[in-house]
C-alpha cells in the first residue's frame, strides 16, 4: 500500500536529496593553478598532491630556476618559500593550505597574494611528524608590510 509523502518531515527530506543531487555539480572547481618548483624538490610535489586533493587543477612546472619566478612576482626574500604558484592573477609562495587559496579566491581581497616564508613542520607538503605553528601572510607588490591572513597554532 502507497501513502503520499505530505509531512513536513517527508518533504524536507526529499528537498534535502534533491537539493544535494543538483548542488553535486556544482562543487568547488578553482581555476588552474601553476606551480613552479625545483625538480628534485619533494615537498613541492606534496604541496601540489595536497592541491589536487583538495581539487584544484595544477599545472606543476618544474623550472629549475624558481628565482626568476619570484622576482617577476615580486616575491621578496622574507617571504620566500620553496615554490612558486600563480593562480587567477594571485601569487601563492610556500606551502599555503588550500582551503585559504579557496577564501583568497572568494573573498578577492586587494592584495598580490598569500605566502607561507619557510617551510614549517606541519603546513601542507611538510608533514613531517612535527608541527610548528605558522601564519599564512597577505602581501602587496608596493612595499607595505605583509598583513596575518590567517594562523595555525598548536
């Protein structure tokens, strides 16, 4: 025997799926991203694999001469890391979470990119057992100091 669905429980549930079955298609899907990295750098290749999990589209090139990167995208030694990445017009330097790629392209915040300087134990690409706390830092390309985006403390 068959009884309608009216219930507000009833419906709500199939709002719930259906909405979940339409949303499905629309889930994140960031632009390609370059990362440029030295070839015999393995912390890099991590970065980027934490990248795609995350569903991003890298394009990893693997220069040799990231220096030139940097310069061109006014990377300065105090915010240098071991890679190098463009994405939608930011620059990301070091090893960046990405879920603060994903709110730097949401929230589009009148800067040149983000940077984590070093390579601190713990940040993505650099598991390495230990964990440091570290700061994602927001910069410019007109000398201002880089500005906290967001921290991760133990």
């Amino acid at each position: 025997m068959l009884r309608s669905c009216i219930s507000k429980k009833c419906l709500g549930q199939h709002v719930l799926g259906l909405s979940l079955l339409f949303a499905a298609p629309f889930a994140f899907a960031a632009p390609a991203i370059d990362v440029h990295s030295d070839p015999n750098c393995g912390c890099c290749g991590a970065w980027v694999a934490h990248l795609e999990e995350n569903g991003f589209d890298v394009n990893h090139h693997r220069d040799g001469d990231v220096r030139q990167v940097k310069i061109e995208q006014g990377v300065t030694p105090k915010l240098a890391s071991c890679h190098t990445a463009i994405i939608d017009g930011y620059v990301i330097e070091g090893h960046v979470p990405a879920d603060d790629i994903k709110a730097l392209l949401d929230e589009r915040p009148d800067v040149a990119g983000l940077a984590v300087p070093g390579m601190p134990h713990g940040s993505p690409g650099m598991e390495t057992g230990r964990v440091d706390d570290f700061a994602v830092l927001s910069f410019t390309r007109d000398n201002r100091a880089p500005e906290i985006f967001r921290e991760y403390t133990q």
